[in-house]
C-alpha cells in the first residue's frame, strides 16, 4: 500500500486586504515555511491566529500545504 511521507509543512495566513474595482476580494498572503511535521492541527491555528492577530488587516483564513515523498510499501 502506497503511504506519503511528509517532509515539510507550510502555513499560509490570508489576510483579507479589501475588494477591487469588481468587487472581487484582495487576499495577501503571509507565507511561513518549515513548520514541524507531525503539529497538532488545534495548535497550528492557534499559531496560525496569533500570526494573524500581529497583521493590520484581518485574517480570512488559515491553509496548510503538505510536501511529501510517495512511497510504495509492495
């Protein structure tokens, strides 16, 4: 059975920065790499949060990406 080994998580902060001239929402991005692997996901938003709270603008979510190597268990 194939598994993923996850090697590095990156958090991102949106910030929400207003609407445009179409009323389409402006999202900044704060971009915080080489979180510890395995982070207890209640604790990743509470950093996510206080992260967010040291911003001007407010938080309009909080997302995760995942890097990982593909292993094959034959």
């Amino acid at each position: 059975m194939a598994q993923i080994a996850t090697q590095q998580l990156t958090l991102y902060v949106n910030l929400h920065a207003g609407k445009d001239a179409e009323g389409k929402d402006i999202i900044k991005k704060k971009v915080y790499k080489n979180v510890k692997v395995g982070v207890d996901l209640e604790k990743l938003i509470l950093i996510g949060n206080a992260l967010a709270s040291l911003q001007d603008l407010p938080v309009a979510e909080l997302e995760v990406l995942s890097n990982g190597v593909l292993l094959n268990n034959i």
